[in-house]
C-alpha cells in the first residue's frame, strides 16, 4: 500500500467511542461510528446484538445520550450547520424524532442530564445568558437556572429529585463552583474551595435514592476524586500516591470506584474499594484510554489505543467488547518521549519519526488544541499521514495543558500565547541540536488553539518557522470574543482576567493580527463558515491584513464548524496540508 492510500485508510477506518448503557437496562448501548462516513450514533441492543443507526444527518452528530431506563436516546441538531440547535429525542427501538423542550429556542448546548422519571435538565446558553431548563414529558419546560456567568448541568440523581450545576459565579470560569439543587431550585448543598481550586461535578451514585455526589477537586494541585452528601454536608476525598490527573465513576452497585489515571501521555486503571478503603491496580495495555466505564458484573469496558496501534473497545475480562465493522485502520510508528528544561519547567513533549529517510528529518511542530488538553500515545491518523508523508513529527505539552497538574494548567495568566511558545521554542532547540530535525524545514501547525499559536508564532518567532498551517484559528481575541458563542467569552475573561473593554491591552499583546506585519514564512488557514468557536470575521480581518502587506498565503474555507464529522471532508483537508508542506519545506 502506498503511502497516500494508506494515511487515507486510516481515516476511511471504522471508528467508535466508548458504548454507553443504560443503568437500569444495561442491555441497552449507544454509541457514536464514522462507519457510514461521518459520526453518527447508533443504538446496540447487547441481548439480540441488533444495531441500528439513530442518526443520519448532512453534516453527522457530535453529542447523544440515553436516559437510565434505556427507553429513549436523545441527541442534539444543529440549525444551520453551528453550535446551536436544539435537543431530539428518538425510542430506543426506532421511531419518529421528536422535539424535546419544543418552544424553547435554539441555543448553544451545555450538557444534558436525564433521570429515569422523565424529567431531564438541559443546559442552553445565548445572547449572553446561561440557563438550565427542567423537561417533563406532558408539561411546559420550565427554568431551573439563570446567569450571565457561564454555568452547566452536571448530573441529575436517578430519582430526578437533585440537580448538581456547575457555575462560575466566583468570577472564574475555569474554576467553577459546584451546587446541588432540587427540582423547585431550592439549594442543597454548595462546594467552592476558593480561587484556583474548581470543583466539577461528575456523577450521581447509580442507587435509586442514594444522595452522594462523585466530584472531581484541586486542593492538592491536580484533579482528584471526591465523594459529596450534599445534604449532610459530608465529604470523603479519594488519595493516590501515584502522579497525574485523576478522573473517576461508579461502579454500578455504588461501593466502589473506577479511577482514570492521565499520567506523562499514558493512562491507568484502579478500583477504590469505598468500605475498606482498598486501591487496586487493574491491568490494561500500554498506551491510553480515552473513556472508561464498569460493567455490572465488575468487568470494565475501555476505549484503548496507541500512537502504533489503532483503536479498540477493550474488557478486562480480556475480550473485544464491540467492532465497529469495516476495514481496520494499517498500524502506524510508536511515539519516544522527550523532557526538555524551559522557562517554567520541564516540558514533555512526543516525537514519531517516519520510517524512511534519515535524520535530520523535515519536521512539523503540531500543536494540540484546549488550550486545557494535552497530547498521548494514542493513535492519531493526522500524525500517521505526516509521518508517512516522511515528516517528523513533534508534539509539545507546553504551559496550560492538562495531565501535568493544575499549577502547570494554569500557568496561563499575563502573557498568553507567548508563555505556549517559550515552551515550544526550547523543545525545537533540543530536537535540532539532537539532529532530529532540519532547521531549515519546520512547519508549524495546529488546530484551533493550537491555530492560533501558529499564527501567533509565524508573527513572534519569524525565524524559526519554513511554514505554518493554522485551522480554525484564533486571528484577534478582541473580534473573536465579539462573535464567539458565550462559553468562550466566560473562558476568554477568565484568561485574560476581564473583557477586552476591560483588558484591552492583553487582548492586543497575544493576538496574532497584531505581528502581522513580522509573518515572513507562507501561511495556509483552514476556517469553517459556520463556526462560533472561532469565528470566521476576525480570520477575514487577519488575511485582508496578511494581503496589506504582501505575504504568502492561501485560505481553505469549508461549511462546518471546527474539524468536520464527514470522514471525506478531513481527508481532504488533510491532504492539502501535506501539499502545502511539501510545495514550501521539501524543497528548501
């Protein structure tokens, strides 16, 4: 197979996320599959092994979920091919859609949570207001919760009866509060622990009655689970001795834990025992699990992969729970880790070298989105189409990523998008003194966040870049906060510290448009048409001003938002961005 057939085979390859069942018809599953060519969801009955598609949409479907008695599956459309939309819902064995709050009007979605009484709370944001409205099948939907600061629904008890939000009230959305209510919007419990210690609401217990609250807090400088009786107040911390973010669920019968372990790009299970007290190692391959949830039985079913291996939904009881169908995506190369000392701390980045040619290699910087994620040996087809296009390829965790504790997350205040660069700029010194990479041909690239520091460092650090490739970019937070959707402008106040009326000086100093006039290297942006996360307006203002002044550029605009859910529509973004690095690095 050639290399060009086979960077596209993987994105061609079925791929699905982690099933979800029902709690109290664990028989009943949904999940999300490219198998048709864009992500759509389907229905899995575990008993008779039917499966059928819920969804067939233009533009495909991002967000699904099924409520506890395994009687419906609720799914969000957009409108127009954006953010906003509204909530459907269809039976779980095949019918006609229906509306879920109709009347209400279409908005951005925040979360959705269902209880197995009918009643579901349902998280909106528009026109600068974030409410939460409770639905109940034969009555008028009505508001449960209001705020200009950005807020959504966390979880619902089984019962209906509790409704944990988070909110951002504090000022702070990046370290929410969390509250429980009742339905009628009486307050029960409140948990805040102070600026920079956000507390996030995961789960209610799987036990028809049982109050307590599975949360996630930072008072020790990282995620780590919390178990919370908001009623009485009560609260039992989960410790580990071992390093990293934790995430955490329920085992079904409520006694025990599933804890999620994100540590230096790989992932690990345990079980809590919540009586004893007991911390168990549970064995899993090599690499990273992007979700995880147990069985009723006490098996856990994950969604694993590795740089080198596609993905797989796994058991512990050692079997392969579900295949999507189709071809399997081809193998690609294992990632080598690289610590590099910089400004704020050692910097863990990833690197696959491509399996033909020598070193030092043409190289692409790709640097991930958030900026609260961070990059994992976990298979990726971008990376595999780079590194058989005979790329290096170099991902940095830079300052503000997630995975290496809150202080290294948050380190983000003052100087945004330059702190990012620093670190990136110390690893492209280590990987070119190693003679891993050619100084001559880098390419810088990213997507979403990651697009905006590729403007921002085509502009900053002209120098050290042959090229960049920046999709769905940041251009001008000032214009971008204008017309972003109202979660975004909660997260941009949070970052900056204030509006850009109140702030403007921050906004200007870590805006790509404002070293427009310093970007030297030829530039492609990819936008979408249609998206609210960074909106196509301040990208039009960053290329009228690339074109002022004469410099090298190309614009490649689709009618979606973000990264499409149409397999063929990545494809071909894909390839254009191999062209362009080949047309201005290969050659150099």
């Amino acid at each position: 197979m050639k290399a060009e057939e086979r960077w596209q085979a993987r994105f061609r390859a079925s791929r699905m996320t982690l099933p979800s069942w029902a709690p109290k018809a664990p028989h009943r599953s949904i999940y999300r599959s490219n198998s048709t060519g864009k992500w759509e969801v389907y229905a899995w009955d575990r008993v008779t092994g039917a499966v059928r598609q819920v969804t067939d949409r233009p533009k495909g479907t991002a967000y699904a979920a099924l409520d506890p008695t395994g009687q419906w599956i609720y799914w969000f459309g957009g409108v127009e091919g954006d953010e906003y939309g509204v909530w459907w819902r269809q039976p779980f064995t095949g019918g006609p859609d229906e509306q879920v709050a109709p009347g209400l009007p279409p908005g951005q979605p925040g979360g959705i949570a269902l209880s197995m009484t009918g009643v579901a709370a349902i998280s909106w944001a528009s026109e600068g207001t974030f409410r939460i409205h409770l639905v109940r099948d034969g009555e008028p939907f009505r508001l449960l919760y209001e705020h200009t600061e950005a807020a959504w629904v966390a979880a619902m008890s089984l019962d209906g009866s509790l409704i944990a939000v988070n909110h951002g009230e504090y000022g702070d959305f990046r370290h929410p509060g969390l509250r429980v209510v009742r339905a009628d919007g009486d307050v029960v419990g409140e948990l805040y622990d102070g600026p920079g210690k956000g507390v996030i609401g995961l789960r209610f217990a799987p036990v028809p009655g049982d109050r307590r609250l599975l949360a996630l807090h930072e008072r020790r400088q990282r995620h780590e689970p919390l178990v919370w009786d908001p009623v009485t107040g009560e609260q039992r911390e989960i410790w580990l001795k071992d390093s990293g973010d934790l995430d955490a669920d329920w085992y079904d019968d409520g006694r025990s834990l599933l804890i999620l372990r994100d540590d230096r790009a790989r992932s690990y299970l345990h079980r809590y025992d919540l009586a004893g007290g007991t911390l168990t190692a549970i064995e899993t391959p090599h690499g990273v699990i992007e979700e995880a949830a147990p069985r009723p039985g006490g098996h856990v079913e994950y969604a694993w992969s590795s740089a080198s291996r596609p993905p797989v939904i796994r058991s512990t009881n050692g079997q392969v729970v579900v295949n999507p169908g189709g071809p399997a995506a081809p193998p690609s190369v294992p990632v080598e880790d690289l610590d590099v000392e910089g400004e704020g701390g050692r910097i863990h980045a990833l690197i696959s070298k491509p399996e033909t040619g020598s070193a030092p290699y043409p190289a692409v910087f790709l640097l991930h989105g958030g900026p609260t994620m961070h990059d994992r040996d976990s298979f990726s087809p971008e990376v595999a189409a780079w590194v058989d296009a005979g790329f290096a390829v170099v991902r940095v965790n830079y300052r503000g990523s997630t995975g290496y504790g809150t202080a290294w997350r948050d380190a983000l205040h003052g100087d945004v998008g330059h702190i990012e660069l620093a670190d990136v700029a110390a690893v492209r010194r280590r990987v070119v003194e190693r003679g891993i990479a050619d100084p001559d041909r880098l390419v810088l690239a990213g997507s979403a966040w990651g697009g905006y520091l590729t403007l921002l460092g085509l502009g900053v650090q002209p120098e050290l870049w042959a090229a960049g490739i920046a999709a769905a970019p940041i251009a001008c937070h000032q214009t971008s906060y204008e017309d972003e959707v109202e979660s975004l402008r909660a997260y941009h106040r949070a970052l900056f510290g204030g509006s850009p009326d109140e702030r403007p000086e921050r906004y200007a100093a870590s805006s790509p448009i404002t070293y427009v006039e310093q970007v030297s290297s030829p530039l492609l942006i990819l936008a979408g048409e249609n998206d609210t996360r960074c909106p196509f307006r301040q990208i039009e203002k960053y290329v009228a001003k690339l074109a002022e002044h004469g410099r090298e550029h190309e614009v490649y605009t689709y009618d979606a938002i973000r990264e499409s859910l149409v397999v063929s529509e990545r494809i071909a973004q894909v390839a254009l961005q191999l062209e362009f690095a080949k047309k201005h690095v290969n050659g150099r």
